[in-house]
C-alpha cells in the first residue's frame, strides 16, 4: 500500500477529525455512563455539646521493611471486632517514588502490644503484574477497605509507560482480616478497576473510602490524562464495582476527601493545582448523585493532599499542609459543621524544606489516628484524644 494514500490537503482535515474524536471518548468516559443506585452514607450521629480540647498523647515514626530510604502516601484502615490488631495502615516504599523498586509496605497496631508491628511488604510489581496478566512498571498509593464479610481490600496505583497520566488501579483482596497467627496478608489480584470503557486509565486513589449504610463504599479517585478532575467509584457491600461519577466539570482538582453531613448531604474537599490557594469544596444533595461547586473555604492550600474524618460524635476534622508550596508544618482543624473550622492544631511543624504531608485519619478505641509521610523517610503517627476544655492542661 502506498503511504501517500491520502492528498496532502486532506491530512490536516483526518488528524481534526481524529482529536475531535478522542475528545468525545475523553468527554463519554469522565460521564456519568454507568448506572448506580443511591445507597446514602452511614447516618450522621449528633454533635456533641460538650466543649472539649484535642490533646495528642502518642507519636512516633514507622520505619520502612529492609530500611529502604523512601516512604510515601499511607494510609490507615480500622480493622473492626479484630481481637489481635486494631489498625493497619499501608504505604509505598522503595528507593524514591516512581521507581521500580517500589512496593506496597504494611504494619498493624497490636491491641496486646500497644505498638505497631514489624512492617512487611505485602504487594510488589511483579506479583501484581502477573496477577493482573501485564505489566506494570511502578507502585503507587494504596487505600484499603474492610467490606461487610470482613475482607481486606486494597487498591493500588500502577502504571505503566507513560508515568501517573498512563496509571491504573489495582484491586487486591485478602479474605480474612490479620490475626495473631497470619499477620501478613496474602493479596489475591482481582484485577483493574473497570474506569473507562476506552483506556480504562488515568485514575489514582489516595482518600480512605467513605462508608455506606448498605455496608458498600464511595472510593474517591482523580483523572489525570489532558486535566484533572475528582471522580468517585461505588461499590456493593461484598466489593464489587457499581459505577462511577464525575465531580461536577471543576479542572485543576485531584484527590477528593468527602465526609458525610447526613445520609444524602456529602461535602467533598479538593486539592487543587489552580493558581488560587484555597481549599476547593464541592456538596452534593443526593448521595453522591450530583456535585456543585461551592464558595472556596476560608483556608490556604495549594497542591498538598488533605485528609477528612467525621468522628462517631458528628464532629468533622481535617488535616492540611496550610504553607503555599510548603509541606514543612502539618495541621489538623475541627469543625461542628464541615465548613466552619477551628484554628489550626499543629501536628507537624519541622523545617523549612522538610516534608510531613498526605495525611490519613481513622477512628478507632476511642482515638483519633493520624498517620503522614515523614521526611519522605518513614511513616509519622499520632494518637490524640479529647478531654473536656475545664480539665485541659494550660
């Protein structure tokens, strides 16, 4: 076949049609083309009206398997009614991010102990490439869930050519939560998270899950491929995929972190890469069905992952770095309202040049758990809890 098949003048008319094209893929896979139903959020508790003072009461640095030099993005699970471990939390370590050394690194709180476990390496790139029948050149963030039958979940980011614009996420599972005899889970891959009918790639998990009252999951991702917008993935009580939503047409925005206000009321708060430095907010008013934008909070943040948590009292709390372009000092702020938020608690304040950043909280024996990057070295963790504001130490 001759290469000059097509008139030089027709050429320029072929490569428009080809990007209009692409766009309408682009345009078809970012929309809402998969049925879901509205399974409302786990229900919103009372706050509570007692004034009280979050006092931080633990705290230490979690070393990576091997001591290798690099750790980033973890990630706290609560293992509920587990006698032996109350907490895991997961995070990749390697010899830098991006490399392919990378692996995905766990460690559990012992209830007996009071410590956290040796950390272990629970997934790398190999057994999930031939879990997955393809390959995958690097490991990134991990989130994990426990579904109603109490099996661990885990998704991870992997890419392959083409960097974290080219990624795809991962779906692991274990079936039984870590006990004191098998404390290292042994992931099964379940394969790719079906997020697009044409590439299916381009998404990342950073967020912990936001739980359903069905006993299902909210998964919250982001695009990257030509822009960056939220979008969230629904899943059953037994983990399996039920479609995903776009985060109304916001660009600029990546890694959403959503409470629940009430069963059908959710908020969303969204990093953004946008020259402005506030914290983006997007509601929805039907479970997750639509999104709007929503006046910018009175907070500075500008490309740094935050975390969200509303606690069983109804309280809201949220973890930041509030520095433009600065990962030295970590905050925490609590709200009654999800909008409304106090002064800053320092979690972290190191310095200039230093990095203690993408938070994760969870709840669990009557504490609060922060876990974030240190250093990019290790794992920090701390345990606050609440005493009434009369009794607080000055």
């Amino acid at each position: 076949m001759r290469k000059d098949w097509l008139p030089p003048n027709l050429r320029p008319v072929l490569w428009l049609w080809m990007w209009l094209l692409v766009g309408v893929m682009l345009w078809l896979q970012s929309s809402a083309w998969n049925p879901i139903g509205r399974p409302a959020a786990v229900p919103a508790h009372s706050n509570t009206a007692t004034a009280h003072t979050w006092v931080m009461e633990a705290q230490g640095v979690i070393a990576p398997p091997e001591q290798v030099p690099a750790s980033h993005a973890s990630q706290l699970v609560a293992l509920p009614n587990n006698p032996a471990f109350s907490l895991a939390v997961f995070w990749f370590a390697g010899s830098k991010e991006a490399r392919p050394d990378v692996r995905i690194a766990m460690s559990l709180w012992s209830r007996q102990r009071q410590a956290w476990t040796d950390p272990v390496w629970v997934v790398d790139r190999h057994t999930a490439s031939a879990g997955l029948g393809k390959g995958l050149l690097h490991m990134g963030n991990p989130v994990a869930w426990v579904d109603q039958r109490q099996r661990l979940h885990l998704f991870v980011v992997g890419t392959g050519l083409g960097g974290w614009a080219a990624s795809r996420v991962l779906h692991l599972r274990h079936d039984s939560l870590p006990t004191a005899s098998t404390p290292s889970p042994t992931f099964e891959v379940m394969g790719q998270l079906p997020l697009g009918w044409l590439w299916n790639l381009s998404h990342l998990v950073r967020h912990s899950p936001l739980p359903l009252a069905d006993g299902g999951m909210v998964l919250p991702l982001h695009f990257e491929l030509g822009g960056h917008y939220p979008v969230f993935a629904w899943f059953s009580p037994d983990g399996e995929f039920q479609g995903l939503r776009r985060v109304t047409d916001m660009n600029h925005a990546l890694q959403p972190a959503p409470v629940a206000v009430d069963e059908n009321h959710w908020l969303a708060y969204v990093r953004t890469l946008a020259p402005r430095d506030k914290l983006n907010l997007v509601a929805s008013a039907d479970a997750g069905q639509h999104w709007q934008l929503q006046p910018e909070l009175a907070l500075s943040q500008r490309d740094s992952a935050v975390a969200s948590l509303r606690l069983p009292s109804g309280e809201f709390l949220l973890a930041r770095n509030p520095m433009e372009r600065s990962r030295s000092w970590l905050v925490m702020h609590h709200s009654a309202d999800g909008l409304n938020w106090s002064t800053p608690l320092t979690v972290v304040d190191g310095e200039t040049g230093s990095e203690y950043s993408y938070p994760s909280m969870q709840w669990s024996e009557e504490r609060l758990w922060v876990s974030y990057t240190h250093l990019r070295q290790g794992i920090g963790w701390q345990r606050w809890r609440t005493v009434p504001s009369d009794k607080a130490t000055p």
